[in-house]
C-alpha cells in the first residue's frame, strides 16, 4: 500500500528574488522477505541451509507543470540481511508528456530491455552461488549495460498509428578511460531500439517484444564491443494461464566487478515459463538454457564453452492482503570451460513469506 507524504523544498534564490516554499507530491512503498533456503550442490556430500532476510524501501516524487508535463524521480534503500543499509540507488529524472510518451533521463535505461514481453519464471529465493568461471548467459538481457549519462525516450499507445505497438530508442555517451587494463571494461558510446506489441487472438492477448543494444567498449585491448545482442520474446495470456518463451544472441565484454573477465562470444539463451493463477495461489515454473564462448584474456576471442541450465518451480499462496507466502525450487547444471561446475550445479529450495506495504 503506497501512503501519501508531501516532500517540501526550498527553491535557490536566482536573478536575487528571494526563493520560494513549493511541495512535491511523493508516494513510498516496500517490503520485506523472511525464510529459509537449502542447497545441495554436486561438490558437497551435505545440503546446507542459511535464512533469508530482504527488506526494501522505495520513494517516488512527481509534480506536473502549468504546461501538463510531469516531472518524477525517485530513490531506494535496500537492506539484503547485511548489518547495514545500503542505498540502492536514485532514479534518474523522467518527462512525462501531455501525448502519453515519456522521456527517461539519466540513468534511462535500454529500449531494447524494456519493451521484451515477462516470460514467467518461478519466484522465492533459492539459487546456487558457489565460486566458478561460468560466464554463461542466464537471461535474455546479458548484454544490458550503458554509461549513466543516457536518456530513453518511450512513444506513447498505438506508436506510429499502430494500434498496440509501443516503441523506444535510447543512447548513452561516457568515456572512463578504461586504458588497457586485463580486468576493468565499461560501455562508451551505446544505443539501442525496442518495439513492444500487444493484440488479440480470439480469447488470447499476445504480446511480443524486442529489440537491439551495441555499445563500444571504453578499453582499447577488447576484441568485441561491451554489448552487441538481439533479443525478442512473447507470451499469450488465456484467462488465468500466461505461457511465455524468450530468445538472446550475441556477445559481450564482461567486467570483473561484476563478474569473471572475460570476451564472451557466440552467446545464446532461452527462456521459457508458464504461470497459471487460480484465486490466491500462483503456480508459475521457469526455464533457462545458455551457452557462450569466453577466454579470460582481453582482446581474443572466446573458445571454451560455458553452459547454464535451470528449471524451477514455486507456489504462491496470498495469506492475507500484503502477505504472500512462497515455496519455491530451482535445479541448476552449470558447465565451466567444457567441465561440469560442481559448486554451482544441484538444487535449492526456498520457503518463505514477503510482506508489501
């Protein structure tokens, strides 16, 4: 439930007129998630087990202009059962125009990322996290990255006259100067597309979605671009039963901050996932298959192949309005360098509640 609060600023004097008292209006929203998980991965003869404990807290501010143009950004606290809280982050500024379309600034985003149709996938939070090199595609956005200093802009319903076509374009401009380093790579120059379609078939509401990213690489010894990949999906909604299937190709530069070094060439990935929901209980499984050449060394390409595999399944049981309990599996087969990765390949399993407000 998103409360209502009155955030007040003092606008800075400018041209010596005195500054003036104005209020913005802003909304807030959380959660926080408590259980228990399991795993048992192939490298260890006993399951282990450990709590989950995640709360979030995130604020929106908006106003609207004499003009009708609506300014909003926002921000987030996240604490992921550390001792501390950690920001997770202020959002950049959005326009909103009279027309219906948006102009997303700083920070904005990818097009080609947020106009992909939701394939379903299991919820909870199970997941395998031992060490390993894998640096398999596990999603269908694993090119998606750009600098900060961006913008996305976003048409409004029926773009171009289509009916249910919505479109998108984005671009990001940064030079960090990454030089030569073995292990440092960040996005430079970036751009990318999106198209999102909706329609009906009968009974049915289609939606297929998709785009493209290229962003060059800020380090002068990488092979390939930072992102360069295609990506679509689509999912048919029947009354209670969504079915979805997803398709990522492509390659990429991988930073060590965020995970192994590495050029990653001929990467692909597919996802697919169905959810049905019948009154408070959700069934929803998910499946997700990649595959993608790395090499550590920057400005080769890849050769060894990397592999991921995982299906899961949850039940989603609504106790109360705001208290959602899961139960939630995941089996994951994960391959590093043409050899099965033991500490990240078995099951997990969550149970546990989220409390929204």
């Amino acid at each position: 439930m998103k409360k209502e609060l009155l955030v007040a600023s003092a606008l800075v004097t400018s041209l010596g007129l005195a500054g003036v008292a104005e209020a913005a209006t802003a909304t807030w929203s959380g959660n926080t998630r408590n259980g228990v998980t399991g795993d048992d991965t192939d490298g260890t003869a006993d399951g282990t087990y450990g709590s989950v404990q995640h709360s979030s807290l995130s604020f929106s501010v908006s106003e609207t202009t004499d003009s009708g143009i609506k300014i909003s950004t926002g921000f987030a606290i996240m604490d992921e059962g550390g001792s501390d809280v950690n920001a997770a982050g202020t959002s950049g500024l959005t326009l909103t125009f009279t027309d219906g379309s948006k102009l997303d600034l700083i920070e904005a985003g990818n097009s080609y990322s947020t106009h992909l149709a939701t394939v379903p996938s299991a919820s909870g939070e199970q997941g395998l996290t031992g060490a390993s090199g894998n640096n398999a595609p596990t999603s269908l956005t694993f090119a998606n990255t750009s600098d900060n200093v961006g913008f996305e802009w976003h048409s409004a319903a029926d773009a171009f006259g289509v009916a249910g076509l919505k479109a998108g374009v984005s671009g990001a401009f940064g030079d960090d100067g990454d030089g030569t380093n073995q292990s440092v790579s960040s996005a430079e120059t970036s751009y990318s597309v999106g198209l999102n379609y909706t329609t009906d078939a009968g009974d049915t509401a289609v939606t297929v979605g998709g785009g493209f990213i290229n962003a060059d690489d800020s380090n002068g010894v990488t092979k390939n671009d930072k992102a360069d990949s295609v990506a679509m999906s689509a999912t048919a909604v029947t009354g209670d039963l969504t079915v979805g299937v997803g398709f990522a190709s492509g390659s990429s530069v991988v930073d060590a901050s965020v995970d192994n070094s590495a050029e990653l060439d001929g990467a692909d990935v597919v996802t697919a996932g169905a959810k049905y929901v019948s009154g408070d209980i959700t069934f929803a499984v998910g499946y997700v298959d990649g595959s993608g050449k790395d090499i550590a060394t920057f400005g080769s390409e890849g050769t060894n192949t990397d592999s991921y595999e995982s299906i899961g399944a949850s039940i989603d049981y609504v106790v109360a309005p705001g208290v959602t309990a899961t139960l939630g599996y995941t089996s994951v087969d994960e391959g590093d360098e043409n050899t099965s990765s033991s500490a990240n390949s078995g099951n997990s399993w969550y149970v546990g509640a989220n409390i929204s407000f």
